[in-house]
C-alpha cells in the first residue's frame, strides 16, 4: 500500500517538473480548425456512401440478369424449336396437300362447287376440261376438220383456231398433219394425200384426190366421207365438192356410187355424247345422228345411254331430271327436278361440265341460239354462268395450240 502511495508521488512530481507549453493562438481560430475538421469528416463518409449506391446497384443488376438471361434463352430456344416444328408441319401438311390436290378425284371437286360461297370456287371452275369452242377473238379464224371412231361407225369433229393472217386454204391442206389418230385413240384421217382449192365464184371446194383412190365398201365408210366433208366445209358457206382426178374420172365412192361432185349436206339433228377410245386418250364430244322427226327432250333422254361397244358414253347421267320448254322461239328452256338437281354431288364437277356442253351442242343441231337452265341448285360450272341464259358454242373439240 506504501509502495503505491510512493510511486504516486513519484509521478506527480515528475509532472510538476515538465516544461510549461502554452498556446498562443486565438479561440477563435481553435474552433474554426475544429469546426473545418469536422465537416471534412463527415463529407468523406457522405461521399463513400454515394460511391457505394451505383456499385449496389450494378451488383444488383447483374445479379438480376444471372437470373433472367437463362430463362430468356430457354425460351429463345423453345420457341425456335415450336417454330421449326410448326413449318415441318407446314411442310409435310403443304406436300401432303399437294400430293392429295393431284390425286383428289372429281368428286371432290363437285362437293366443293356446290357451296356458293366458296371463294375457291373459281379455280376448281377453271380446271374444269372444256370440249367446246364458245368465243374467238376478231384476228382469229376457224377451221373445221373431222376423223372417226376407231371402228369407222361415227364422224368425230375437231377444230383448230387459227390467226387470220393465214391462209385458210392453206392450213385446210396441212390440216392432216394436226391430227393425231393413235394419241387421240381414233381412225386416221380419211382424205390422207388429197388437196383442196377453194371456188369462191361458184361456191364450191375442188378436192383433188389421189390416183387410185377409193372407198371400201360400206355404208358406214361412205357416210363417214360424206359427213366429213360437209362437216369441213358447211360453215365456209360452200355447197358442194367437186372431184378432180388425174384421169377426169368419176370417184369410187362405195355405197355412194361413181360420182364427180357431192352435195354439202346442212347440219343435221345430233345428240351429243363423249367418246373416249381409252382412259389414257383424248374425249371428245360426239354428235349422233337423229332422225328429223326426233323430238330434242327424247334427243336429251337419250343421252344418258351408253354404246360401250363403240367408247361412247352418257354425257347426261341417270340421276338427273328435267323438263324441256320450247316455248321460247330459239332458246330452250330446261328446268332440272327439285330433288335431281345440280346440287348432286356424287355427279363430279367435270361430268356435270360435260353435260352443260353436251345439251348446249344438242341445242344447236336442233337451231337453238341459247339455253336457260332452271332449278340448278347452283349458280356456277365451269365458265359457265347458270343464273343467266347460255348462248351455243361455236364449233366442237377444240385442239390447243400445244396439242397441234
């Protein structure tokens, strides 16, 4: 206790001894010092603070964009997988279509021709096969040529449209190499090497057969020749052939006799129906002869027959109905039953094409200029408008340009 006491004493004598220090300086200028220091201070820790916010901040989007960029590109990555799903479906629906558009069978079509609102409509229309002419242009003209069946029973007419810079006279001399009698499925052209003038003073065609030339015997081969030629000649205007031979003699005409000239025959009550020599030839349509006294709804009802024998078929099928009105000068008039209309689709799209071509070429032989048709079910087939009333086609069995 002593000891402490000591050492106490010790230390404030010690202190007692130390030089004096005195400040000299003003207060006031102690405590402006003291008063700068410490708003020094604390700028310093304000400054730290604000340098700290945008490193937070940084770090804090940075720790948000670890987090979001995987998600983004999974789903990057996920969409462009459904994407590329989506256009292989496309792909494989688009080939598939194509290969069924190929493949779809008429009646498809025809289900899809009875809905008026279809707006595809007019591009089944327009595939719709046409064996009628019905307009040519006014720098066109029109030849008439003619073959037969394969078996020689029946006239077949074909027409080629022509531009009027040439020479009509011509082109009915190389009319024979336009014929195409095995791709078609037909007999060959019968005036094979014969040539042809036109008279138009006397109103006649001078054809110049070849030496030797003759019909076999038959009366099928001499009204094939016999409706050829008038069939060839009829719209030019002429009325008669007249034979030149190298010897001036009269021509072997079979059933016809030794003749020197033959009367172009007028056109002559038809019915028309389609031949078709194979499902891989051309069909064209047919007249078939009628008696004069023939009436044009019995000529319609026969239409729906078929002479297999010969490739000939209906152009009018069973199921449909009808009533002829003939009250209207020259345009017929034929009203479809209520419950055998147009809107029958088992009959496709092309047969029911057929048919409207077929009764219209029918008309014609009998003098009609138009047809109406009435009770339809349906106001389009083809080119051709059912609402109104239908002029009769030109001519027959036009041959394409690329078919030449």
């Amino acid at each position: 206790m002593k000891s402490r006491y000591n050492n106490d004493k010790q230390v404030i004598n010690l202190l007692k001894d130390m030089p004096k220090v005195k400040d000299s300086r003003d207060k006031n200028e102690i405590f402006q010092r003291i008063s700068t220091q410490m708003k020094n201070e604390k700028t310093s820790i304000k400054q730290k603070k604000t340098y700290l916010i945008p490193i937070l901040s940084s770090a804090l989007v940075v720790a948000i964009m670890l987090v979001i960029i995987p998600v983004v590109l999974n789903n990057e990555m996920f969409q462009r997988h459904e994407e590329k799903l989506s256009l292989n479906k496309a792909a494989d629906s688009s080939s598939s279509s194509g290969e069924s558009g190929i493949k779809m069978n008429e009646q498809e079509d025809a289900a899809l021709s009875n809905d008026k609102s279809n707006p595809e409509l007019s591009l089944f229309s327009k595939s719709s096969e046409n064996l009628v002419l019905t307009e040519i242009d006014a720098q066109s003209d029109i030849v008439h040529a003619a073959v037969s069946d394969q078996q020689g029973q029946y006239m077949i007419p074909v027409t080629f449209v022509i531009p009027k810079t040439e020479e009509l006279e011509s082109y009915y001399n190389k009319v024979e190499t336009y014929l195409k009698a095995e791709e078609w499925g037909v007999s060959g052209y019968l005036f094979k090497d014969a040539t042809f003038k036109f008279d138009y003073t006397n109103n006649h065609v001078i054809m110049n057969l070849p030496k030797g030339f003759s019909l076999n015997h038959g009366s099928a081969n001499a009204t094939i020749f016999e409706d050829t030629l008038s069939a060839m000649f009829r719209h030019l205007g002429f009325k008669k052939v007249v034979f030149e031979t190298d010897n001036n003699q009269a021509v072997d005409l079979g059933q016809i006799g030794n003749i020197s000239e033959l009367p172009i025959k007028p056109a002559q009550k038809s019915s028309y129906k389609l031949y078709q020599a194979s499902d891989d030839k051309r069909k064209f349509l047919i007249p078939i002869p009628l008696k004069e006294q023939t009436e044009i709804e019995a000529a319609l009802n026969g239409m729906k027959q078929n002479e297999e024998t010969f490739s000939i078929f209906q152009t009018i099928p069973n199921k449909i109905g009808f009533n002829v009105d003939e009250s209207s000068g020259d345009q017929l008039s034929i009203t479809f039953a209520e419950d055998n209309s147009l809107k029958e689709t088992s009959i496709t799209l092309q047969e029911k094409n057929t048919m409207i071509e077929a009764i219209l070429m029918t008309a014609k032989s009998y003098g009609y200029n138009s047809v109406k048709f009435n009770n339809t079910g349906i106001d389009q087939i083809g080119i051709y408008n059912l609402t109104e009333a239908i002029k009769v086609p030109l001519a027959v069995n036009p041959i394409k340009n690329e078919e030449k």
